[in-house]
C-alpha cells in the first residue's frame, strides 16, 4: 500500500493520535483541538474534521481486517438490535450485531426496519463473519421474518432481558452522538458508526475483568498496534 502521509506536512504519529481523541472519546472537534494545543500541537478544529474523515475509516477498515484474518470474534451467540437516530428532524435505525463477548461486529444505518433492511443487515453480517451459531433478538417482526428467508429462524431466540448485550453496546455510540451534536446524513452516520465501533473493539479491554498488570500489558498493547496502522 502506498504511503497515506505523503502530502500531508504534520507526522503520522500526530494525525493518529487525532483521529483516536476525536473517535474513541466523546469530545467535539474544539475540544480536541484545544487538548492538542495544550500538548503543543497547533491545528485548527476543520483539521481534525478532514483527518478523521480521511483516516478514520481507513484505520477502522484495517483494525477490521486484522480482527476477520485472526477470528477474533465468535460465531457461538450474536445479539442483535437496533436504535432509533434522529438526522434533520427524520427518524433512521441503526442496526448493531454483537458477539457474546460484546464485541461489535457490524453496524449498518437505514430509514426503515422493515424485512427488506434487516435482510440485509443479516447477510452483510453474515457475507463477513459466516452463519452463527443461535440469535438473540428483540420482538421486532423483521427479525424473523428475514431469518426465514436466509433459512436461520431455527437458531433465533427471544427474551425480555436476554438482549441486555446489545443493548448495552449502544451506550458508547449515544455518548459519542452527543458531543457530535447528532448527524447530518444517513452516509455520516454509517461512516462514524462503523470507524467507532471499530476503534471500541480495539480498545475494549475489558478492565473490570482483568487485574491491574494484565490491563496495563493489553493497553501497551493495543496503543502499540494502533500506532503501527497505515505504517
């Protein structure tokens, strides 16, 4: 792959570092600007804007590929769901599948839920990571009838607090959907969705699991591999 840095004048250390503040923590593009300037890195807040759309996807989009070429995600029990997301006044859906280990592994925005949006969500899913093992849903009708389709309605399975995984996996993105003051378009928001839900599997470290040694070893880790991408 040919050099992404080479037009650019700043370091690829200082556009990676921006792109992890702005898409991994909930803050707004000023804040971020002015975290760096307190750092000594003089940018302007549109700077940070076009780094994380030129970057942004494309680290998340190598993060991913890492993830599919090692299997580090599980076909044993997906949890699926989706929430509502207000751009210009309308209503879209964003659609989420997680693992059994809250790992995100799709996300995928529409303006319905309808059979024919979740059908597809399904097999974008799927087309990645193959066929799971058993699925837990919500009530939602399009659920089972897009699982009839594909011929998986066998291995789905329903429950008022069984989903708590995927509901819970929502949280970091309504965080961060805040302090970006919503979004403008259906594109923006499956282009943020899916680098963000990217960039929480790699950091997610699960730090309430481990002990303090582990968790600072797993850290070094990931910030090390992070600074690696598009080297």
């Amino acid at each position: 792959m040919k050099n992404p840095f080479r037009y650019f004048n700043s370091s690829p250390e200082i556009i990676r570092l921006t792109v992890m503040m702005y898409i991994r923590y909930p803050l707004s593009l000023r804040q971020v600007e002015d975290l760096l300037f307190e750092r000594g890195i003089d940018i302007c807040h549109e700077t940070v804007r076009f780094w994380w759309n030129r970057f942004g996807p494309m680290f998340a989009a190598e993060i991913r590929k890492r993830r599919v070429d090692h299997r580090s995600y599980s076909n044993w029990r997906w949890h699926l769901d989706e929430v509502f997301v207000r751009i210009n006044g309308e209503t879209h859906y964003l659609w989420r599948a997680v693992d059994h280990e809250g790992e995100v592994l799709e996300v995928f925005a529409t303006k319905r839920r309808d059979r024919k949006a979740a059908l597809k969500f399904l097999r974008r899913a799927m087309k990645r990571y193959g066929r799971p093992h058993l699925v837990v849903t919500d009530r939602l009708r399009s659920y089972r009838a897009a699982m009839v389709k594909i011929g998986n309605a066998a291995n789905q399975t329903c429950g008022r607090w069984l989903n708590n995984r995927a509901e819970n996996s929502h949280q970091p993105f309504r965080r961060r959907e805040g302090a970006m003051a919503k979004f403008r378009d259906i594109k923006t928001l499956q282009k943020f969705a899916a680098a963000h839900a990217s960039v929480q599997n790699h950091f997610n470290l699960n730090r309430h699991l481990n002990r303090r040694d582990v968790f600072k070893q797993s850290r070094s880790a990931a910030l090390a591999e992070w600074r690696q991408l598009a080297a």
